[in-house]
C-alpha cells in the first residue's frame, strides 16, 4: 500500500491503477495456481504444502490499503481534471471491486469516503452530488466526514437546499436519540450529532448559492446556532464570516444593514470572550461590511441607499478604534482593501462631485497616505472621482509649493511605506 500513497493527478492515478491490477491478478493467478495444485497433489499433500509456502510468500496479497491508496489517488485526480467525473466513476469501479473480488477485504469507511470526496471533486454538478448522496444512504455506519463530504458536494453544485436538508436529518437523528440496524446487523452507535465544521460547510454552501434567498437562509441558520436554548454548535468567527460573505454576494437591497447586523453579534461574542478572533478576522468582517455598502444595488431604493452610505463611514470610523478589546491580537484597523471598497463605496452611493463625497474621499485618502497604505488601486479610484484640478489642490495641501504629477508613480513613496509587495 505505501508505494501509492505519494502519487497525484490523472496519469499517476491510473499508474496507481496498473499497479493495483499488476499485484491483483498474479495474486489471483496463484490463488488459482494453488487451488489447482490442491486437486493434483491430494497424494503428495505434505509436498504440496511445503512448495506452495514458499511460493505464496513471494506474492502479495492486495489488501484495504490497496484499494484505499489507489482510489485516493483518482479523488486526486478529479480535482485537477476539468471533467472530473470519469476519475470519480473509477474510484467508484475500484469500491465496486472491493465488494466482488474474494480477497476477504471488505470496503472500510476510508473507501467510501475516498469516492465520496472525489464525486465531490469532479465538477459533475447535482448529478454527481446526487451521486455521493446515493453512496451515502449505502454505507453501513457513515461517519461524519462521510456527511460533510457530500454536504461539500452539494455546495459545489450549488445545491445548498439539499445541503441543509442533510444537515437537518443529521439533527433529527441526534434528536430522535435512535439507533438503526447498520447493513450487518449489528447495532449502531449513537447517531452522529453534526459538528460546528459541518454547519460551516452548510453556510459556505449558501454564500455560493444562487438561490434569490441565500443570504436570508443563511443567517437564518446563524439564528438558530446563537439560540441559546438550542442544543446546536454555537458559531464560531468562520460562522459569522461565511454569513457576511453570503451578504456581500447577494442582491438584497438592505445588504448593508443586515451585514452591520452580522458584524455587530461577531464583535459581541468577542467581547463576551465567548469566541476567539484574531485581528486579520475581525478586519476582514468589517471588510465585508463595506463590500455590502459598496455594491448596494443601483436599485435599492432611496432609503437602503441612505442607509448604505451612512454605515459605509461608520464602520470606517469602527474600523480606526481598534483594538476593540484588551486582547492584543485584536486591532490593526483599516487596510488598503478597507480604503478601496470605501472609495468605491463612496462613488457608487454618494452623488458624483458632490461636496460630501469630495470631502470623505479626501479625508479617507489622506488617512491611507498619513498610514502609507496608498496602492494604484486606491488612488486610482480617487482620481478618477475627484475633478483634477481638485486632485492637485489636495496634493498642494499635504505638500505646499510642490509641483507633483497626477500619476500614482510621481507621488511621494511615504504614502506606500506600509504597503505589502
């Protein structure tokens, strides 16, 4: 088994392949070597004995490790093939020999999943999600990677409905406290209660779906995690960050509002010690606060708009009074991400060459300079939005009597001493 444990992608897999069939069949070849040798040499038994010992010990028997390592290595595949079904269908031959061949060895729980999570992997869409769930409901006594495996597959599939349908079976059968007969007989253990990673994967699945109602059913599920008389995983800052990102993708008119509302239970819980966040985390929630603002849609409406523009410089201002606890991990502010979608923020909500939208973009981008986080994107952004004789007044004004070019490459390098190359 050892020897296919370190070869990936398609052309290793199906060497992987040969190799298994190269140690199958001449293991088969001497088991029916010996069967035959058995019905000849009933008078020469002791003989017989001695001669095949020495000649089985030089076969090897294909065992799980096998079979396990070689449909691994096609769940490998899959994920690197832009059709990754086939590879999945040969995983899924290989399970399916497990079962025929008289070898004595009996598909495990890494077998199923190893064809599970290369269905999962195969861009095969619902009907290969379809496909792993099929596998699942065959299994004797899945195991909770088997269940998150095809909750993975159905959010790649963007099949985030079936995706919390699973998750709900799995609740009920923890709930209902009831133990199924397993395909041998043999009683089951106690049903799985699904773990906080499996809701996460669950929310994932909303935050890609294109389902009009995404991001309400997503922190409709964060809902039930906070519930404090449920019995349900608590979220965890993944949780809180999967549902803002489920936010910012939608199309709902009050986005902004709904991800601020987000936000504010996140930095609750950190307050309340109740989570750990360190500071990328929290930065990158505020982030996605301003990404609600920033793409509010056109359509919104007067007062989403409104509402849209007054949270975008909120949180801005929030994101400069870090840290936010005594905890030294938390804080960091506002980074050059923060400062481009509160530019485009300000361009998409406030109206154009306006007094009010001058004065934030100057006063935002005098903050990125004085922090020396400006990048091409961010003054991009501000030059295409401000008249240029006005650019050249706000330069004069941080730099009286110079005679600075309008390019991002002439301003002074100390406004880009902080920037990440």
């Amino acid at each position: 088994g050892n020897a296919f444990k370190h070869i990936v992608g398609k052309s290793a897999a199906f060497r992987a392949l040969t190799l298994l069939d190269t140690i199958e069949h001449r293991y088969m070849q001497s088991h029916n070597s010996r069967k035959d040798m058995i019905a000849k040499s009933a008078s020469t038994t002791s003989a017989y004995n001695n001669n095949n010992h020495n000649h089985s010990s030089r076969v090897v028997k294909p065992d799980a490790v096998s079979y396990n390592t070689t449909i691994s290595a096609f769940a490998n595949a899959a994920q690197t093939c832009e059709n990754g079904v086939p590879m999945a269908e040969e995983a899924e031959t290989i399970l399916s020999r497990m079962k025929d061949r008289r070898l004595g060895i009996e598909p495990d729980a890494y077998s199923y999943n190893g064809v599970l999570l290369a269905w999962a992997r195969s861009s095969g869409g619902l009907p290969a999600a379809r496909r792993a769930e099929s596998i699942l409901r065959s299994m004797g006594d899945p195991t909770i990677v088997s269940w998150s495996t095809v909750v993975n597959a159905y959010a790649h599939a963007d099949g985030a409905t079936k995706a919390e349908g699973l998750l709900r079976e799995m609740e009920q059968n923890a709930n209902n406290n009831s133990f199924e007969r397993s395909k041998n007989g043999s009683r089951r253990a106690q049903p799985i209660a699904p773990s906080i990673v499996l809701y996460n994967n669950v929310l994932h699945a909303w935050g890609k779906s294109s389902d009009g109602d995404a991001s309400k059913n997503a922190v409709e599920l964060l809902n039930r995690m906070e519930n404090t008389t449920s019995k349900l995983p608590k979220p965890d800052v993944i949780s809180y960050q999967l549902v803002l990102t489920a936010l910012q993708h939608g199309r709902d008119p009050d986005k902004a509002e709904r991800a601020k509302s987000v936000l504010d239970r996140l930095l609750a819980s950190v307050q309340r010690r109740n989570i750990r966040a360190g500071h990328r985390d929290i930065q990158n929630a505020y982030n996605c606060v301003l990404t609600s603002c920033a793409y509010t849609p056109a359509d919104a409406g007067h007062r989403h708009r409104n509402d849209a523009a007054r949270i975008l410089v909120e949180t801005l201002r929030d994101m400069n009074r870090f840290p936010l606890s005594n905890d030294e991990e938390v804080g960091d502010g506002p980074n050059q991400e923060s400062y481009a979608l509160f530019m485009q923020g300000c361009i998409h909500l406030f109206e154009p060459d306006s007094e009010e939208q001058n004065m934030l973009l100057k006063a935002a981008l005098r903050e990125c300079c004085q922090k020396g986080l400006l990048n091409s994107i961010i003054w991009d952004k501000f030059r295409n939005a401000i008249r240029p004789e006005l650019v050249r007044t706000f330069i004069k004004e941080i730099f009286p009597g110079s005679e600075i070019g309008l390019q991002y490459e002439n301003l002074p390098e100390e406004w880009s001493s902080s920037c990440r190359h």
